[in-house]
C-alpha cells in the first residue's frame, strides 16, 4: 500500500515549507535514503537532474534519451520505431518521468559485430517532467493517448 506523507524539508534544505513524499509504509525493504533534496530534486527547482538520475541512456535538459540495440539495419522510416516508441512511453512512466511530447529517433548508429553481423544503436528522446513536479499529470502522453495510436480518435 502506497500513501503520501508530509515531511519536514530535510536539514540544510533551502526552500521553505514541507513536500510530499512517496512512503511504502508496508515494505520495509524499500526504505528512502538520503534528504529528500537528494531524491527528488525537482521538487527542489532542480528537474534536469532528476530526468539525468531516472535515465540509464543519457538526457540532456528535461529530454530523457532511450537507447536501444537491436540485430540488423533500420533506417529512419522502418516500422521497428513506432515500437521502440512506446517502449519508450513506458519506461519513462516505469522510470518516474512523465512524457510531454512525441518519442522522436535522435540517433542510429550501426555496430558492426563478430561473424559479419550488424546491429544498430537506435536512441529516441522524450521530452519529460518528473512525476513528484507534473501538476497536469493527465497530459501525459503514454503509448495509447499518443497521436496517431487511434486511442484519442476512439474517445471522440
């Protein structure tokens, strides 16, 4: 069971007041570590640094990067990216990011592998608002309210 507290802000932490912080009061193995400035600063005016701690591929700013890699050679217009796409909705939602925009591809890069083979380095970027700052969460884009996924035509 999941449940909000309020806590005092964290000594030594400079903004005034109290923030809400995510508890597992039933799973002790989950217990928070460090002030809360540490995990989660963009509760703290610091958003880019929260997207470059929740991203295992990079960010840059508020745009959270997803690489993938994957057998064979995809150029920019191949069917494989709108699955990578939602992958990538998905794992920033897994990730605590809430995304703003469409997933774009940013970046291939062919690798070329033992026995002749080719694999290919297909980074997307999202643009994103940390989950514990996004005050309009129901703008999220997620894999089925995405333009172009028949989701939002379906709702009227």
């Amino acid at each position: 069971m999941t449940r909000k507290t309020t806590r005092p802000a964290a000594a030594g932490d400079t903004a005034p007041g109290t923030i809400t912080l995510p508890t597992r009061e039933d799973d002790d193995r989950e217990p928070q570590t460090g002030s809360a400035r540490e995990q989660f600063p963009a509760a703290f005016g610091d958003p880019e640094t929260e997207v470059a701690h929740r991203s295992a591929d990079g960010s840059a700013g508020t745009a959270w990067h997803k690489t993938f890699v994957v057998l064979g050679e995809f150029g920019a217009d191949h069917p494989i990216h709108a699955d990578n796409q939602v992958r990538v909705y998905e794992e920033a939602i897994q990730r605590g990011m809430h995304a703003k925009g469409e997933a774009r591809l940013i970046d291939t890069e062919q690798i070329r592998e033992v026995r002749g083979l080719v694999s290919s380095a297909l980074t997307y970027a999202v643009d994103v608002v940390p989950s514990v700052v996004d005050h309009v969460a129901a703008e999220t884009v997620t894999a089925g309210n995405r333009a172009g996924s028949g989701a939002a035509d379906r709702r009227g």
